[in-house]
C-alpha cells in the first residue's frame, strides 16, 4: 500500500478545491497515481546526493490520531485534518488482557543489531523477536495494529479480580459474585438480605462488558469491568490521553517546504495528464518545467535544496568523481605537458 507524502489540503495552494475535485472526480486513486509519478521523480533526481527517502518517509508516516497508540513527545499526528507535533506525550488506552502477549527473551547468540524495534503499527505472531526500551522480547500471541489489538510489551492496566459462585451467604461490600451468567459486585450492606439473590436485591450492581469507546474508567479497585468472561479492575489509568491544542498538541509540519512545493506540482502535472493528455494548461505545464529543471540543478548540486546530504564513509558528503584539465589554452599545441 502506497504511502502519500502529501494530503488534500496541500494542493489548495495552487488549486481551487473546486478544481481539484473536478480533477479528481471523488476518486482518490487518482491522487496515488499521481503522487506516485511525481515520487519516482524525485528520487531519480536526489537519491544519489540527499537523504531524500528519510525526507520522504518525514510525511508518510505521519499517522491519524488513534485513541489506541501512544504518541511520545516530538511524533506527529494528523488531528482534525491539521498535522500537529505532540508536546506531551499521549497515552493510548489500554485494554484488559486474558492471556500474556509477550516474554522477556535471553539470545546470547543472538545479534541485536539486526533486530526490530517494536512499533505499535507492526503486527507481531507467535515466537517474532523484537527489541523496546533496549530489552528484548519474544511474541507469545499475536497482536498488532492489523488485529486491532496492540499489546505494548509489559505495559498492564488492568487487573483480574477474583470470584465467587452467588451463594446464600455473608457478603461484604464490593464482593464479586457470578450468578445465572452474570457477574455483580455488591454495592451495599444498607438492607441486604443474603437470601435474596443478585437479580432479586438493588444492592446487587451488574458489571458491564468492557468498551474501548469509553474513556472515562476511574482508576479504583472497585471500577470492576468483564472481559471475555473474566472481571478486571484498573490497576493504572487506562484511559486515552485526549488530543487538545496548546496541551500536548501544537500545529506544526515537520515535512520539507521544498519537496512538498515540487511535488504537488508535479503530482498536479500527472493528474492533468491522467484526464486530458493531450489537453495539459499551460501553467501546469511550466510549474512542471520549473519543477525539473529545479531537480535537475539540485542533483548537480547547483543549488541548496534544504535536504541532508548522503554521506560516506569518511563522514565526508557525497560528491562525484570530476575532472579538472589544469590546460591554460584549449589549442593542444600551446600545452606543452600534454606531450
């Protein structure tokens, strides 16, 4: 799956969005054609010299807010159509588990150079390695972002409470019973009658199924929840760090200015070309133009495009090999060194 570098709201710098859409006509394919040409473009031109694919991938993995990832400080996230930096970091929600998804490993022969760090948009099966706050650890079930289920390595929320059969008998407030199918938690002793049962008696309370909708889970022993039959209550916040501008979001575009100017012209460019080839305007065609002769002066390093340079061994920017002559006279016969 392609990954786009731009977004909608880019070209509206040079575009009216009523234009736009006539160009595009609802399919966003289009976009991705496009996008993808004007990519191969630009990387035919600056992968020698510059570290274009990292300036690339500053854009495209740039990820919806998603109430179940946790966002540290500096990453960047779409909110509310706006690319926005994370100021504070952003707590995922986290739900109970019934089962462990991960183990610490020991590999002594094992190189942890060539190990994955683990991201929370990975999906991890059974026995996959992969390294988190310099630990290593092995994947005992599947999870991840694909099965809607992100399990970070040793991060719990919540904890099992323990059970009993509903029988007539003493109770004490917050006891947990399992009656007919269903499990209730006693709320009070003010009236309780032990020979009525949970379903008989309002000082019973149900306990609701975990929602991972719900965001507002109080961090006590008594905020008792069922999931996939089992009771748990939290054992630490669980809930969502909520987005909120100025608190731990502050807008801001971490991509290059450059590459994202030059790309939406020529993204605009292909779309053209993908509706009327033989009907191109003339503005499209001239910010093409520009846009390669700009690529063009930037690969023979005529210019400073704003993105790092590869560098090589030696630590020493990238440069091709030249040749200098050092002949005062292009007449063969008035460089006497050349004979």
């Amino acid at each position: 799956m392609y990954r786009r570098f731009l977004n909608d709201t880019d070209y509206l710098g040079v575009i009216t969005q009523e234009a736009l859409s006539q160009m595009t006509r609802g399919n966003s394919e289009r976009f991705i054609q496009a996008e993808e040409s004007a990519e191969m473009s630009i990387v035919e031109h600056l992968s020698e010299n510059y570290e274009i694919e990292q300036e690339l991938n500053r854009g495209k993995y740039i990820a919806e807010y998603d109430r179940r990832i946790t966002f540290p400080v500096g990453a960047h996230i779409y909110h509310e159509g706006t690319i926005c930096e994370v100021i504070r970091s952003m707590s995922g929600y986290k739900a109970p588990a019934v089962q462990t998804y991960w183990q610490e490993h020991v590999d002594t022969n094992l190189d942890t150079a060539t190990v994955a760090a683990y991201s929370q948009f990975g999906t991890y099966y059974p026995k996959d390695i992969v390294m988190y706050n310099d630990t290593l650890y092995i994947c005992t079930a599947e999870n991840g972002c694909k099965f809607g289920d992100i399990r970070i390595p040793m991060v719990e929320g919540w904890l099992e409470a323990e059970y009993t059969l509903w029988q007539p008998i003493e109770y004490r407030q917050w006891d947990v019973v399992l009656f007919d199918g269903a499990f209730y938690t006693l709320l009070t002793l003010e009236g309780f009658d032990n020979n009525a049962t949970p379903m008989d008696s309002d000082c019973w309370g149900a306990i609701a199924d975990y929602d991972p909708a719900y965001n507002g889970y109080e961090f006590s022993e008594h905020e008792y929840v069922v999931y996939e039959g089992r009771v748990f209550y939290p054992g630490t916040d669980v809930n969502a760090d909520l987005p909120e501008r100025g608190v731990n979001l502050s807008p801001h575009d971490p991509r290059n200015y450059n590459i994202k100017k030059h790309m939406v012209r020529l993204a605009l460019y292909e779309l053209t070309k993908l509706i009327a080839p033989n009907n191109v305007s003339v503005v499209r065609l001239r910010d093409y133009e520009d846009s390669m002769k700009w690529l063009a002066d930037a690969a023979r390093l005529r210019l400073n495009p704003r993105i790092p340079r590869k560098v090589a061994e030696d630590d020493k920017p990238v440069t091709d090999w030249q040749l200098s002559t050092f002949q005062t006279d292009y007449d063969p016969y008035k460089n006497p060194w050349l004979t």
